[in-house]
C-alpha cells in the first residue's frame, strides 16, 4: 500500500511538472503585418444605407457591399501560436439546438453585415464545440484557441485565419 501512495504522488508531481502552454493574449493589430495598410487606413464600415449613394460611387470604388480586402496580408508568425483574442461574432450558421459553433470573429459589432465588410486581415473563421446562444451574440467574445493562418471563404467575407475546436467565454471588462 505504502508503493501505491509513493507511485501516485511521483505520477502527482510529474503532471504538474509539465509545462503549461503559454498564451498569447492578441489585439486586432497584431494581425495585420507592420508593413501592410494600417487599421486606421482602412474604409470605415457604413451603417445607414441611405446614405450610401452619396458617399460612394459605384464606378470609382466598386460594389460597396463587396469585401475590398478579400486576401489582405496576414502575419505568418502566428500560425500554431496559441491565441487569445476578443471580437464580435457573425454567425455562419445556425445549429438545430437554436446555438451558433461556427462563426466569423471581427473586431467592431456588426462587422460583414455593414458594407464593406473588414479585410481578411481582421477576420477569424472560428468552429466551437461548445455552440452560443442567438441571445448572446450582440456582446463581445473572448476566443482562445490555436491559431492557424489559413484562408477560409464564407458567403459574408473571406478569414486569413482560423481557430478550430476554440474556447468561447464573455468578454469581461
């Protein structure tokens, strides 16, 4: 009995000497390379449509509802890294139970559904195990999870990043 108490305790130790994996808490900023096109040089989104006309002309700067940044350069370091990041959440779908698990992480709420939708840059394509609820999504969302720089398309915008099988709690200020 006294070998089995002594086993467990060293197996008690040994887990607890394991290295935990660090990580990385993120801003939207450092998905955008220090090289390409600033946040704050990016086209605000339009949130009354009435306006629209007025402000864009269709024939100098395209359809405004069309992503203008649909492959904008993302940071390749961060590829494998785990991440924590906060963001609005764009469902992609809707599960039976009324839940949301796949979903388009942005930085600004309403983001892909005001025009024009933000670059890929600063879109994340997130799959969750755990869906949240229709009522939740108007609040902000951390996501933790391992980063993957991938291009993902949607019907609403293209993501230079994914995090799969991601962690989702409320963001708290």
């Amino acid at each position: 009995m006294r070998y089995l108490a002594a086993f467990t305790a060293v197996c008690a130790l040994s887990l607890g000497a394991l290295p935990a994996i660090a990580v990385e808490e993120l801003s939207w900023g450092d998905l955008v390379p220090p090289d390409a096109l600033g946040l704050g040089d990016m086209q605000q989104p339009t949130h009354d449509l009435s306006s629209l006309a007025d402000t864009l002309s269709e024939e100098e700067f395209g359809d405004p509802a069309v992503q203008m940044q649909p492959s904008a350069p993302v940071v390749a370091t961060l590829d494998g890294r785990e991440v924590k990041l906060p963001g609005y959440i764009v469902p992609l779908g809707i599960n039976a139970d009324g839940t949301v698990s796949e979903f388009l992480l942005v930085p600004y709420f309403g983001a892909c559904i005001h025009v024009p939708p933000p670059p890929s840059n600063q879109i994340v394509h997130v799959q969750s195990a755990k869906g949240i609820e229709l009522a939740a999504l108007y609040q902000p969302f951390w996501v933790t999870g391992a980063m993957q720089v991938e291009h993902v398309e949607s019907d609403l915008a293209n993501a230079g990043y994914r995090i799969a099988d991601a962690n989702v709690e409320p963001y708290s200020y």
